[in-house]
C-alpha cells in the first residue's frame, strides 16, 4: 500500500512539472510574439534648434516639422530606432549635448573648430550669408565687419568663426535667427550675420522687406548629424539609414520638399502673375523685333539680286519691286503687331485697376516687390513702360507700311491732321532709345525750347524720323566718351520748328555727305544697313513740306538738322 502510495505520488509530481514547464514555454513563446508594453531598444535622443527653418522649427500648431526632423522620423523608420526628437534654443541644445543629455545632433555645421570635438554624417550643405539694411555701411565682404556690431545666433557657427576671427567686431548673440533678423530690421545695430537659406525663408515669412543679403561670409559647409568622437556607433546607425534614403530617392523627395519653391501668399501669386505678365510682354516685344530684322536681311539680299540683274532700272523701278516684296509678308507681320497693340490697353488697364487692391496691401503691410520691383516704384513705371511698348508696336507696323508705299505711287498718303508737338514728340523717341543712348555714349545732352508752337503732321512717322536720327548719330561713335546734342528750338524768319541731332562720332566724307538720303545707299553694309533708314526718314519730311539737311566733318561729327513747317495747306492735311 505504501509502495502503491509513492509511485502515485512519483507520476503526479512528474505530471505536475511537466505541466508548468509547458505553461511556461506558452507564456514565453506569448510575450516573444505579443508587443512588449515596454521598450526593448535604448531610446535616443536627437537634438535640433525650434526655429531654424526650413531645416528644423516648431510650427504655429506645435509641431515639430522641418527636413531635419522628417529626415531623422525617415531614419528612424528604415533602421527600426527608437527616437525622441527634441527641439530647444541652439544654446541650451547645445549644452545639453556637450553634457551627454542628448545623444546626437541632426543639423549641426561641420566647422574646423568642431571637427576635433565631433563625428559628422552631412546630409546636405549650408552657407552664411551678411544680411543689412537698406541703410546699413556699404561692405563687400565679411574682414570689412571689423568695427561693426553684428548680431549672430549663440553658439553658433557663425558665432565661432566670427570670434575665431581675430578682428575688432562687437558680435550681438541673440537666441534665433528670427530675432537676429527682426533687430536689424528695427533699426538696431548694423548688420545681421545668419544662415543664407533660414535668413530668407524668415525675412520673407516675417515680411522684413528693408533688409537683404549682400555677401557671403564663408564658403559652404557640410552640415549634417554630429556625435560626440567616442560614439561611432550610434553615427554609423544614421549614415547607414541615410545611404538607404539616398539610394531610394526618400531623401530628395524631403529635400525637393523643403528647399523647393515657397509656398507663395495671395499678394506674392499676385506679384509674380504681374511679373509674368511684364516678362511675356517683352518676349513678345523681342520676337517681333527679331523677325522684323529678319525681314531687313530678306528685303536686303532680294534688293541686292534685284541690282545685280537690272542695274538699268530707273529708282523708281527699284522702289516699286521693294513695294512688291514687302507686301507679301505685310499680313504676317501686321497680325502679331495688331495683337500687341489691342492688348497693350488692355493690361494697363487690368494693372490700374488691380493698383487700388495692391495700394491697400501695401498701406496694411508696407512697400513690397513685384518681379524683383518695389511696388511703390513699379506702379509709376508700368504704366509708362507699356505705353512705350505699345507706341514701339505701332512703329513695327508703321515700318512696314512705309517700306509698302515708298515706291508705289498712287498710295493713300498717311493722315497729317494731329496737332503735334516737338518737344513732347522727342521725348518720346528717347523713352524708346534710351538702351541704345546708354550702351553708346555716357554723354547726352538735351536742349528744349519753351513753349514751341504746334504744327500739323503725323505723329508717329515724325516719330520715326527723330528715333531714326539718334540711332544714327549712336552708330557714328566710336566710345561712350563722346558726346550727343539734341536741340530743339523755333525759327521765327521761315515759321519752322527745328529738331538738331549732332554727334562727335566718325564723320561722313563731303561725296559721300549728299547721297545720305538715296535709297540703299548705307555706310554700314558689312553690319547689316540696308540703306533705307534715311531714305524713308526723308520721304516722310518731304511728306509734311518739311526738310533735312547735314552737315559733317570727317573725324570731328555730324549735325542733321530737321525743319518742319506750322502752317501746312487745308488740301494736303
């Protein structure tokens, strides 16, 4: 009975034992396959500055945001770490580094100071940039600070170098860029030294528009996650998690993200609609004038074979073969040009109309631009700017049509019935040829008469001829050094007007002098003259009962003088 007893006993302890050994293999093989409620890896710590954007900033919702952070999340992801993002002033997140409470850096400069304190992963590059005043002292690079105060972030790279410098600066540290910025904008101190790309990401987002980059203080630095030199194993855990992002394309994905093109407010699609505008415009503009000088070279070397086999031919046969070949690309051209000058009207007016929404942005928020323009200034100079366009539209037009009734008799002469004045008309032709008098000469000077009489006339073919006789006195010289004299004044004895033009240019020979106004006859072959600028220039003085003359020395300049009459017949206005 005994021995019954114990072997019982002996298989019910057996029984037992094996029984818990299995509940505590399920309960093992339970918590390998259940998530742990408490982490299994060491958590790490990663610091950054609250306001370095757009690589790292606190957003208005308060969030963390920013390439840095998106990187390190992305990180993170691929190599399974278990993160803590934590964003502070760059000062305290340095200290807080230095003293082992964070355990690696997601931005940080690469600078020679810290290359022996740290171990750097870059991830992309960043630069600094000398940030001033519309009134700061005019300086063009970072050793002319000496005897400046400039403000700087605490500890930061630029804050090193700067201090490392050796020269005589008074550096202003501030917590962020942002207040950096906002100094300097307020009139205190003299210049701001920040991160080029944070600087004008902020200057722009804070609408600081009185101040702006004007040299770069160093060239680009890597920047990128920084260890402490002792800690190589947690910085090749990021640069291996960095490799797989750049072989993926995940992290120009990021970056295209944030260093792409801002998001533009309202007010600024508005500007850069304007500023498209204002840019299709004058390609438009510059296509007409491209095709209009193709249409020279054309006319030009089919004169050329038309002399070569009809030498015999009479002026006025040449003239009429001219009429024939221009006519036949008249249509094409005047379309384009009918464009340009419906439309012209039709934008300055969308812009006079829109200046009353923009003048009430800019009394909320101060001046701004628009296409590189303070906006203050472009709404005076717009308007004008597309008048020009729109006279210059009229004159490709008008060209074609001169060239078309030169030599065709018969043709309906053009209307003289406005009563112009020259004064007013020779202003306008050097609004229009203002970039030819600037590239060819530093020298201009300009007499207007007081008060001159009106006459009767076309207006944009006397147009013509003015514009016509201050590029050709451009051409003549031959350094900007020489000078251009436009003078207008009233001839009482014959009852004219007179426009003069003289140049201190190259001079014309006296046998050359007289055949200024026959057709074709140019000087300038070789650089694309065709001869007939002048030529129609005096076809239509002749028109309106006027008269051009000149007068040259060889060497010493030319003078042509234009004269037109007040009083003209009833039957010829």
């Amino acid at each position: 009975m005994v021995s019954l007893f114990k072997t019982h006993y002996f298989a019910f302890t057996i029984l037992l034992i094996t029984f818990l050994g299995c509940s505590v293999s399920i309960c093992h093989a339970e918590d390998y396959l259940q998530p742990s409620a408490e982490p299994q890896t060491k958590q790490i710590v990663i610091g950054g500055d609250y306001n370095y954007p757009p690589y790292e900033f606190i957003d208005s919702k308060g969030n963390y945001t920013g390439y840095n952070v998106e990187l390190s999340r992305e990180i993170a992801a691929v190599m399974g770490l278990n993160i803590k993002i934590k964003l502070d002033t760059w000062e305290n997140t340095r200290a807080l580094f230095d003293q082992g409470k964070i355990d690696i850096l997601q931005g940080m400069a690469a600078t020679p100071e810290r290359t022996d304190l740290y171990n750097f992963s870059p991830h992309t590059y960043v630069n600094h940039s000398i940030f001033a005043r519309d009134d700061s002292p005019k300086i063009t690079n970072y050793t002319e600070l000496e005897g400046y105060r400039v403000i700087v972030q605490a500890n930061g790279s630029a804050f090193d170098m700067l201090n490392e410098a050796k020269l005589n600066i008074v550096l202003i540290p501030v917590e962020t860029h942002a207040d950096a910025l906002r100094l300097l904008a307020s009139g205190r101190y003299d210049f701001a030294v920040v991160s080029n790309l944070p600087g004008l990401y902020l200057s722009q987002k804070l609408g600081l528009s009185n101040i702006k980059a004007i040299s770069n203080l160093e060239r680009n630095r890597l920047y990128g996650y920084a260890t402490k030199t002792d800690d190589k194993a947690l910085l090749s855990q990021f640069t291996q998690g960095l490799a797989i992002l750049k072989n993926t394309g995940r992290q120009q994905e990021i970056y295209d993200k944030w260093f792409g093109p801002l998001k533009a407010s309202i007010w600024s699609k508005a500007g850069i609609a304007a500023g498209l505008f204002v840019i299709v415009l004058l390609l438009i503009s510059t296509v007409v004038l491209i095709w209009n000088k193709a249409l020279r070279k054309k006319v030009e070397s089919r004169t050329k074979e038309l002399q070569a086999q009809q030498l015999q031919l009479l002026h006025a046969d040449k003239m009429a073969s001219l009429g024939v070949l221009v006519s036949g690309v008249a249509h094409e051209i005047n379309n384009p040009c009918s464009i340009l000058t419906l439309n012209f009207p039709f934008v300055k007016e969308a812009f006079e109309q829109a200046t009353e929404i923009l003048d009430e942005h800019q009394v909320e928020h101060g001046d701004f631009l628009i296409a590189g323009v303070s906006y203050n200034r472009l709404k005076h100079m717009l308007p004008e700017t597309l008048d020009d366009m729109h006279v210059a539209s009229n004159k490709v037009k008008g060209i074609v049509e001169d060239l078309k009734s030169f030599a065709v008799k018969g043709e309906t002469a053009h209307q003289k019935n406005e009563r112009l004045d020259l004064n007013e008309l020779t202003k306008r032709s050097l609004r229009l040829v203002n970039n030819q008098l600037k590239n060819s000469t530093s020298n201009v000077e300009v007499n207007f008469a007081n008060k001159l009489p009106t006459f009767y006339g076309s207006g944009s073919r006397i147009e013509q001829v003015i514009v016509n006789l201050i590029l050709n006195a451009c051409q003549a010289l031959e350094n900007k050094s020489q000078k251009i004299t436009i003078t207008t004044y009233f001839h009482s004895k014959y009852d004219n007007v007179v426009l003069t033009v003289e140049d201190q240019g190259i001079g014309i020979n006296a046998k050359d002098l007289r055949k200024l106004t026959d057709p074709f006859y140019t000087t300038k072959r070789q650089s694309g003259g065709t001869g007939l600028g002048l030529s129609v220039s005096a076809g239509i003085v002749r028109d309106h009962q006027g008269q051009i003359t000149f007068k040259s020395t060889l060497g010493e300049g030319t003078k042509a003088k234009l004269s037109l009459p007040l009083i003209q017949k009833e039957n010829e206005l």
